[in-house]
C-alpha cells in the first residue's frame, strides 16, 4: 500500500499544511513505527507524525471561527474523506476555517492523541491573524472516536487550552459495554485496562462547568456505537449547567460524516450553522 500524500487528491486540496510534530519531537511517542499508509483510499493508518490541513474560510461569509476537525476511525484509523476534508471544505465555505487534525493513533498510550489536540489549538490561537480567525472562536470537531478526542480534549486540556465550543458527531463516549465501541478503547487505552481506567476515559464522567458549549448530532439507528452513549453525555452536561444541544436523527447509521448520501445532511447543515451562529 502506498504512502498518503493528502496534497495529492486535486478535489480535497488544501490552502496549506502545518506539520505539529512527530514521535522524535512530541511530549510522547506511541512507538509505532514504518510509513504511515492508506487503505480505501482515505483510511489512514499507523500515523507517527501529527499534521494540520488548512482550509481558509471564505472570506465573504467569514465568521471569525476556526474548527480542528478531529476524523474518526476507532482510533486505530483516521477517515479523512467524510469526517476531515469534505467538512473543512464546507465550513470554508460557510465562512469558518476548517482545520483537519492528522492525529497520532494512540496504540495504548492514551496521552498522545490528546497532545496532538491541544497543540493544534494552541497553534491556530497563537497565529489567529494569519489565518484570519478569532483566538477565543476556536472549536474542536470530532466523529465517532474522534468525538471521543474532541470531547477528551474540552474536558481534559487545561482551563487555557480547552476549545471554545465542541461538536460531536455520533461519539464515542462511554466504556459501558452496552454504550460503548469497545475497539475504540481497546486501542486508546489497550486490552489490559482496568474497569476504573475504562470510567476515568468515559467521557460522560469527566463534565464540569468548564466543560465548553457542546452540540452532539447522531442517528438512532446507530449500531456501531449506540446513541444511548451521547445521550449520557448530555445529560451530564445538562446536570453541570454547560450549553448543549442534540440532535437525534431517525436513521443514517454510523460513519455519514458530510457524505450526500445521508438523507438528513441539509438537516444537520443547517441545525448546526445556527447553533454556531448563536454561540
């Protein structure tokens, strides 16, 4: 299989490309090693180094935020067609800057994905002007396991670091096995993990008032990873007092992302452009 080169896929092209860092230079290494490699075509895999592809927004319609897109895939892939550059290009378009977050998987060592995260953030905050975003308009974005990171990531960071607002679709959230993907924590924390390492990354445990205006938007139907498990996180932001809003559309499955195909994306389209418009 031959490595991915994201900037070789004309109908995806990005503005441009920030290099994070790589397992030689980040705070941690999740000892994964060889080249990083793409199945379907857009399933990257083994990723070592962590990257941010740039989408400006149009600045017509500009709005002054910026999303890190965080694309799901278990945590032992990424998705980077639905859950990465088919959505940056449509919040450029609407006039926020879409950021696609190139995450290190992290291979049992649950610090490494959330690093990446918040360095992400860090770096759109500290050169806002040059992308043309509000430092204090900085969201996070995720899909499925990458709900889980974005959701790890408003709760985790600290206080300085945390996102201005967090968008989830269908998420992971909880490792309560009838919630749960149980491959997502498999690889997050890894096979041996204890039932109370499983309830510190459960992400509807982890809510405070700090935790950022939140909105989950996800299908009934989901077999993959049941909606019973966001429906758990907003209760818990509810019980914390944070803003949020869900969405709970009657069928679509799992995995959708900004595909055409998924009968209620005007839908979500327009829910979550006014959620963001009321922020």
């Amino acid at each position: 299989m031959a490595l991915m080169t994201m900037t070789g896929y004309a109908q995806y092209e990005q503005d441009s490309s920030i290099k994070i860092w790589d397992n030689s230079t980040a705070p941690h290494s999740n000892e994964l090693t060889g080249e990083e490699y793409n199945q379907n075509p857009y399933r990257l895999m083994n990723t070592t180094s962590a990257e941010l592809f740039v989408y400006n927004a149009d600045k017509a319609k500009a709005t002054g935020q910026a999303v890190v897109i965080c694309p799901g895939g278990g945590y032992g892939q990424l998705s980077m067609d639905q859950e990465g550059f088919l959505m940056a290009q449509w919040l450029a378009k609407n006039g926020i800057a879409g950021f696609v977050l190139k995450y290190r998987l992290p291979n049992g060592h649950k610090e490494v994905p959330l690093e990446d995260a918040i360095e992400a953030l860090r770096i759109i905050r500290r050169d806002a002007a040059k992308y043309g975003v509000d430092p204090h308009k900085v969201g996070i974005m995720g899909f499925s396991a990458g709900g889980h990171l974005a959701a790890y990531t408003s709760n985790f960071a600290a206080d300085e670091d945390k996102p201005d607002f967090s968008i989830l679709f269908y998420p992971v959230i909880t490792a309560n096995n009838y919630t749960t993907h149980i491959g997502t924590f498999n690889n997050l924390l890894g096979r041996d993990r204890t039932e109370s390492e499983s309830e510190a990354y459960s992400m509807d445990k982890c809510v405070t008032e700090k935790t950022p205006p939140t909105i989950l938007l996800l299908s009934d139907d989901d077999r993959t990873v049941p909606a019973a498990g966001a429906a758990m996180y907003y209760a818990a932001l509810k019980y914390y007092g944070v803003k949020a809003s869900m969405y709970v559309f009657p069928s679509g499955g799992h995995g959708w992302g900004n595909y055409d195909r998924f009968s209620y994306q005007k839908e979500w389209q327009n829910l979550l452009l006014r959620w963001l418009d009321e922020l």
